[in-house]
C-alpha cells in the first residue's frame, strides 16, 4: 500500500488558521464577556436605582399621611428627607438616560427650567447629584431595553409645571384612567415630583399644601404604585434575558470553541499523529537497519579478521621459521621481506579494525596498573633496531619527580607512542629521536605530557592540519617515498581524545617536527616508590642519582634476543595443540620444537576431550573456531570435568578474531589466558615462560582464580 505523501506546506497553513481562529476565538471571548459583563453590571444598578427612588416616594407618601410634615425640617424622619433623596436619584437617572442630553437643546433658558428651579427650591446642587450617580454606579448611558420602560418622550417636568397643568393631569387621570398607566414611569414620577415639591415650599397656603398631597398620595396610590409593579416585573423579565442572553453568548462560544477544537483534531492532530506514526515507524525500520547493517558490520569484521590473521599466521610464522633456518644470505634477505612484508599488512589490518571500532564508538579502554618506564623502554627497544641501521640516537627521558607505576589502558598508550615513534624514525634519516614524558602529580591524578621529537624531513605549515585527517598523508601523490594507509595518526588523535587529552604539533619543514599530548592518568599506589620518595639526606639524594643513571643506562643498552630461545634447563613439558589449521599446525608445531617443548596436535575440542580422559598435557593451546566442537564449548566441558577432581590444567586459547569481547569470551568460559593470531615466536615463548615455569604458573593461576 503506497504511503500517503505528507505535505508539509499544508500542515503549515492549518497550523496558522488555528493560530488565528484561536486568537479570534479569546479576543472575542474577552470582548463579548467584559461586555456582557458590563450591560449587567449597569442594568442592575439602574433597577437598584429606580428601586431605590421608588422607595423614597413610598416612604414620602407614609409620611405625608402621617401627618409628620414639619416645613423647613432636615432631620432624617422628615418627608422632606425622603422626598429629597427621591429626586437626586430621579435627576441622575435623567440625565444617563438615552435623552439626557436633549434638555439643552429644548430651547428653554436655565432660569426658566423646571428641573433648575425645583434644584434651587430644593436647595439640591450638582455635586449632590453627581455623588448620587457615583454611589449607584451610574457611570453608562442607561440600556436601551430598560430605556423603553422608563423614558418618556417629553421633558415630565415641564408638561406638570404649574397648578393648573397639574390639574389637567388629574382630570384626565379621572377620566382617561387607561391612558396614565401606559405613561412610561419617567412621566408619572416627575409628575409626582412636580406635585410634592410646592409642599415643602415655606410659602404654600396649608389648602394648596392639602390639596397636593391629595393628588400626590392619589398619583402614588393609581399610578406611581401599579407602574412601579408592572416596571419591577418588567425589570426580573429583563434581568432574566440578559442573563439567557449571557448563556446564549457562552453557548455560542463554547460551540465555536468546540468547533475549533474539534477542527484542530480532525485537521490537524488526526494527520500529525498519522505522519507521527509512519515517522515512527520510518524510524523504527531504520533503527532497525541500521542495527542489522551495524552487525552485519561486526560480524564481518570479526570474519575478515579471521579469515586474514589465520593465513597472515601461517605467512608471518613460516618466515620466522625460515629465518631460524640456515640459508644463504639472498634466501634470508628474501624471508626477511616476506616477515617485513607480512607485518605491514598486519598493521593496515590493525588500523583498519581500530578505526572501525573507535569510529563506532565500541573501542572500550581498560584501566589497569602499569610502569610507565618499563613501556618507554618497551617502545624504544621496538624501534632500536631501525635506529641502529640509519644511525640515529634515540633517547628516552622522564622526569624523576614523576610516579612510576599508573593506572590506565597501557596498550593503547604503547599503541600512540610507537606510532608518534615510527614515523620519527621512519621519516628521519639522520639526527636523532627523543621522547620527553614530564608533568605533575597531585592528589593521586598526574598529569602528563609526552612528546616525540624528531629531526627529520618535517611537514610543510598547509598540510599540519590536514594529517590527523584519516587515509590523508604529508604527501598524497603517486610518487610518495613512504608508504602508509593514512590512519595512523588519526587513530591516535582518537585514542588520545577518548582517554580525555589533547594533542598538538609543531613542525619546521627540513628541520624535524615535535608531537605533544597531555593526558591526566591515576597514579598506582606502591609500596616501593623509591624514585619518588622525598631524599631528605645526602646519601639517599646519592642513592637516587644512581637509580636514574642506572635506569638510563638499561634504557640505552641493546637489547638481547636470541635466535633460538629455551624454555630453560628443567624437565621437557608437553603441550596440547587443539587447531584445526593444517598452515597453523605447521607453525605452532614448529615453534614449540624450537624451544623444545613436545607436543599433540588433535584438529577440534571433541578430540581435545578424547585426549585429556587418558593423558595430561601440562598445557592446551586451545583455538576458538573449530568444527565439530569450538574452543570455548570445549573449555566449558573441560572444567566440568575437572571440578570433582579438583583439577586444573592451564589453557591457552587462540584466535583469529581481533574484536573486542574475545578475552572476555575466553577468560568466561575457563580459559586461563589469551593469544591472537598471527603469533610469532616471542608471544608464544613469554606465553609459555608465564604458564609453564613453576614459580610463575603458579602465581598466575592464582591470579586469575
């Protein structure tokens, strides 16, 4: 099924569509909320307003008819209290309410206005007013749903100026009873007002006064009070719409909300999570390709390494074998190029599998004691043949306050210094090559720095920053005078860097070139320390002079490598060879006679088990890949044949594969220890030397139990 082509041009524009829609939706949300609000809010205080001037009349009117009327009087029981508060919530409403404004615009001068003149009657001023209106809250233009109850078309204070306007009114109230109760109540409170002012008048006649409250208290009591009813009815029904209104707009916006939601979904996430999905699952197949390709990777590796070491054994051991051999001086000059030859591919097979492994991250650096001199010597020794044959001095110098002994990878820092070495050897035709190793120890962690200085041919200034470069090298031409696959000097700025260090270079071309790396390694505690014990006294500052000269001087000396090494004077041990190589049969065969050991030879485990039920070899050099039954199946049966006996002979595996995890392998199964191939003559005698030799087989054993 063909995958549905993801567009994500269109993602993009739904994603901003939501964007809008969502902020369209808050803002209007805001909007439409702080304005409900507010018409709320100003609807309820205009009806607690009118509520509250409403009252005020019905509490006049009682005291009107109680007869407790005291013209001029300002206490709090007085109508005239009540009255008073009657009209300043009555003047404020009027002038918030939709025609507010039109009163100056009647034409009408402020002298002649009855609202004017009842305010100067009444001693009520525009500040009173203006604090009634705040103290209600009647800050908006009144609603227009409350308007249609309340305003009236015409100023009510001028249509009820005067006695007899106030009389037409009565008559026709007597008459026309149906027409004054769809007065809107604007109309019929002002005309109260204008009735009941005069009353507090000090210049009133006591019949006029009588008569006014007659009309007042039939005004309240016809009018004023079933308006009022029918207004206070009017008012629930529109606090309930707009509250219905509310809902409906919170409706409405839920709804919309929904919808975009409900778009954002469907739209949106529906698809992402779809596309999320084939991504996923686009990944998850890679993942799973690439680990599929990863140990496709590993396994050939670990084959080609097998496959290339077993006869690269053959090849490197034969020569050695020839070399051992009496020949004439062409027949060795040739075998010694076949040896050169076969361990130059050896070191291209090397660094190639090294940079395959650090490059993928599965190079895994041991921590484990070692003496820093004694490998410098290691790596000097190495070279000093070369040396010898172009005549150079090669020195080796470290700092006497330095510790001896520290913890770290010790191979890998062999590995960096005999190729920092090599090359200066390599490419240094007279001079010399020194290593330097200085630094400081503080709180058990030194921190060193190693340098390989030589005089040689030098690396022009443009190329010094392309050579950690891998398969790059000073000269990349056809006619180069020196060989090499180019990955040296990258896997060692590898190496360094994992063990934490830095690496810099300086050159001079013609002149030689100086490779420097600082790495910080745990110093190894031991119980003797002598060079780096503090020399308090003149004869230990003596002792110690001796020392350093003394292991200078081992430095500097040849070294001595027999022809044909010895296990030594003691009684001929036997070892078990399990290899199914006929070419490494050859070999190890060989070497074994040469150093005089005797030997079995059976071609797979089933015949090493076969052998070890009637005989015991002192040793087994046991190879790991085998047919019928491998190595370590073998060892693992060898041991449990032991354990009741409380037996244990001493096995040695072989193997062609140069990939991590093959010691470990070895050493898990019972294996006592471990050799890979191609194996010359001198790892297979310090081998032997280790296990075979009581004084050390015995500590070594111990060891690995």
């Amino acid at each position: 099924m063909e995958q549905e082509k993801f567009n994500p041009n269109i993602l993009r524009y739904k994603l901003i569509t939501t964007a809008a829609l969502i902020a369209a939706l808050v803002v209007g949300s805001f909007f439409v909320g702080r304005q409900t609000i507010q018409s709320q809010h100003t609807f309820a205080n205009y009806a607690y307003a009118i509520n509250a001037m409403l009252e005020s009349l019905r509490h006049t009117e009682l005291d009107l008819l109680a007869e407790n009327l005291e013209v001029g009087a300002r206490h709090s029981h007085s109508p005239q209290v009540g009255f008073l508060e009657s009209l300043k919530i009555y003047a404020a409403i009027r002038e918030l309410d939709p025609d507010g404004d039109q009163e100056a615009d009647t034409g009408i001068d402020e002298d002649d206005n009855p609202a004017h003149q009842l305010h100067e009657t009444l001693n009520i001023q525009e500040s009173e007013i203006e604090a009634v209106a705040q103290q209600y809250g009647l800050t908006d233009k009144m609603p227009g749903a409350l308007a249609a109850l309340w305003e009236s078309e015409e100023d009510p204070l001028t249509q009820t100026n005067g006695t007899h306007a106030t009389q037409h009114h009565d008559e026709e109230q007597h008459e026309h009873p149906g027409n004054i109760a769809h007065e809107p109540l604007e109309t019929l409170v002002g005309r109260a007002i204008m009735i009941a002012a005069p009353i507090f008048s000090e210049a009133i006649s006591p019949e006029e006064r009588t008569a006014r409250i007659i009309r007042f208290e039939d005004l309240m009591r016809s009018s004023i009070e079933p308006k009022a009813r029918e207004t206070v009815a009017n008012l629930r029904t529109l606090t309930q719409e707009s509250q219905d209104w509310s809902e409906a707009v919170l409706l409405t916006i839920a709804f919309v909300g929904v919808t975009v939601i409900g778009f954002i979904v469907i739209g949106i996430f529906q698809p992402l999570e779809k596309q999320v999905a084939l991504d996923r699952e686009r990944i998850l197949a890679a993942r799973r390709k690439a680990e599929a390709a990863d140990h496709a990777k590993s396994e050939f590796l670990a084959n080609m390494s097998h496959e290339i070491r077993t006869p690269m054994n053959g090849i490197l051991g034969m020569a050695e074998l020839l070399l051992m051999s009496e020949m004439t001086t062409t027949q060795k000059d040739h075998a010694q190029t076949i040896l050169q030859s076969g361990n130059a591919l050896l070191t291209i097979i090397n660094d190639i599998l090294d940079f395959s492994k650090i490059n993928d991250g599965k190079l895994e650096l041991e921590s484990a004691p070692f003496d820093l001199r004694a490998l410098v010597d290691d790596v000097t020794a190495l070279v000093k043949p070369t040396t010898d044959a172009k005549s150079l001095e090669i020195t080796s110098r470290i700092h006497p306050k330095l510790p001896a002994n520290f913890v770290g990878d010790a191979g890998r820092l062999r590995q960096i210094l005999v190729n920092f070495v090599g090359n200066a050897v390599k490419f240094t035709d007279e001079g010399h090559v020194a290593i330097n190793i200085s630094g400081t120890a503080d709180n058990n962690i030194a921190r060193l720095n190693i340098s390989v200085e030589d005089t040689g041919i030098g690396i022009p200034e443009d190329r010094i920053d392309l050579i950690f470069e891998k398969f790059n090298q000073v000269d990349n031409t056809d006619s180069r005078a020196f060989e090499g696959t180019g990955l040296g000097l990258t896997i060692c700025q590898m190496l360094i860097e994992k063990m934490g260090g830095s690496i810099q270079v300086e050159s001079t071309l013609g002149h030689g070139s100086k490779f420097t790396f600082q790495l910080s390694l745990p110093v190894h505690q031991t119980k003797q320390a002598v060079l780096n014990e503090p020399a308090d006294t003149l004869d230990a500052q003596i002792n110690n002079l001796k020392k350093i000269v003394q292991h200078t001087h081992d430095t500097d000396a040849p070294q001595n490598h027999p022809d044909t090494p010895t296990m030594g004077d003691q009684e001929t041990p036997c070892v078990l060879v399990v290899e199914d190589n006929l070419v490494n049969q050859k070999v190890v065969g060989a070497f074994l006679e040469s150093l005089n050991i005797d030997y079995m030879i059976v071609e797979d485990g089933q015949q090493a088990l076969d052998i070890l039920e009637e005989n015991t070899p002192d040793l087994v050099l046991m190879d790991m890949s085998m047919p019928v039954l491998n190595g370590i199946d073998a060892t693992i049966e060898i041991r449990r044949r032991e354990a009741p006996l409380e037996k244990h002979t001493t096995i040695i595996g072989l193997t062609a594969n140069a990939i991590k995890g093959d010691r470990e392998k070895c050493l898990a199964a019972g294996m006592d220890d471990y050799l890979s191939k191609p194996i010359d003559l001198a790892k297979l005698q310090a081998c032997l030397q280790t296990w075979l030799l009581p004084q050390e087989a015995g500590l070594a054993k111990q060891t690995v139990i």
